[in-house]
C-alpha cells in the first residue's frame, strides 16, 4: 500500500476533516515544499489543510520550535534566563523557575543536530518514507487509533502530555518510537485557532502497517463488535 492509498484508507476509515500529516527529518536535498519563514504550530496546521513544508534553522521563526525539533539548543547562561523568564512572566505557561526546570529535565530530549532539515506534507503528496504521521483529529478517531495502535501488542504507550506543540506531537514520537496523544500547548492552540476539539496523535511510522492491518479485525476500525448475551444488559 502506498502512501496515496495509506492517506485515502485513513481519511476514509476515520471521516477525518484534516489530512494526515508524513512528517520527514531528512539531510537530504528535496526540493518539494514551501521553504518560507514560518513556525512549526503554523505549519502543522496549514499543512493539514494541504500544504507542504520545508523547514529548516534558517526559515523556523519560533525559537521553541527551533530547539524542539533540534535546529538549535540553549548553550548559554542568558539564554535560559531569557527563556525562563519568558515562560514565566511571559507565556504564562508554568508557575515558577523550579516548575519551569522541572518541564525542561523531565521530559525527553530533543533531537538536537538530528538532520539538516525536517518535511512536512500531507501523507498523500509524499515523496519519501515518513519517520512518524501526525493526525489532527477529533477525541473520538483519537481513541480509535490508539486502540488500533495496540490492538496487536496490547502495550500502552508511555505519554508526555505537558510541553510546547512541536515536542509533544513531533520530537517526542521521533526520539522515543513511542505513539503520543497531545492536547499541545495553550499558546500554539490560541495563536493558531486550532479547532477546540482537535487532539494530536503522533504514531511512528513503523508501527502503521500494523496500525493498517487491524482495521478491518477491530472493532475501532471496521470489524463488528459481538455482545454475548451474558455481557448484555438487562
């Protein structure tokens, strides 16, 4: 199954609204996609809407987005202080330096010096193997796909809830292998207008074939639910 069929079995299984995203960290040239200054939340929005990113240092405008996705890294004593205070007195996001240090040591490293660039398409219109898909979806379909997810195995995947868009839905799942569920962070929500009710869901892509092969065994996906009559209710 290619990746146009991949993308139309999705959004046909699940009735999603926005298009599964292929998302690639590559140092290869492609020349495919936008390469405009742009944040990585504003990307992975619009390219749920049908575009195609090409992103790298030089054209990721958010300084969290560039650390989270490994372009860059806080190497300097002003540099956490600058950032500290931002999430803090600024964002608002964490209550106090501690709780802020916490956020930061806690949580799972970013993919620092990973590649030269990272591409981001819907999954019909790619052009190379994705390292993870990214669905935009509602709570319902997310719950679906994680049933899928661990309908083979039955192993829960481990979360990282808290913490800026770019991780939780994208660096978390690349450094891992592990499928995330995200809400994102407030301000990426807020200042993108993402839909109220969107959840991101984050699965490596080695695990999809698998994903793919218990649609139509699972009840989440297209198999028949059978109630034996002892487990009816009255």
């Amino acid at each position: 199954m290619d990746f146009k069929e991949q993308s139309k079995l999705f959004k046909q299984t699940f009735g999603l609204k926005y298009e599964p995203l292929a998302i690639s960290f590559t140092n290869d040239e492609v020349t495919s996609g936008k390469y405009e200054k742009t944040s990585i939340c504003r990307a992975l929005k619009l390219a749920a809407k049908g575009e195609s990113f090409l992103i790298d240092e030089n054209v990721s405008t958010c300084p969290g987005g560039s650390k989270y996705c490994g372009f860059t890294e806080v190497t300097s004593h002003d540099q956490k202080r600058r950032l500290q205070k931002f999430l803090t007195k600024g964002e608002k996001l964490t209550g106090s330096i501690v709780s802020f240090e916490r956020m930061q040591k806690l949580t799972t490293e970013p993919p620092t010096g990973l590649a030269d660039r990272i591409v981001m398409t819907p999954l019909d219109k790619a052009e190379m193997r994705p390292d993870m898909i990214l669905f935009q979806c509602n709570p319902e379909q997310a719950c679906r796909l994680i049933s899928l997810d661990t309908y083979w195995d039955g192993v829960s995947p481990k979360q990282q809830l808290i913490g800026a868009l770019c991780n939780t839905a994208i660096s978390y799942t690349i450094m891992t292998g592990n499928t995330n569920v995200s809400m994102g962070d407030w301000t990426a929500r807020n200042h993108q207008k993402f839909d109220t009710d969107i959840t991101f869901v984050s699965i490596p892509y080695e695990r999809i074939n698998n994903l793919i092969e218990a649609i139509p065994l699972c009840s989440a996906g297209e198999a028949a639910a059978v109630i034996p009559e002892e487990f009816q209710p009255d």
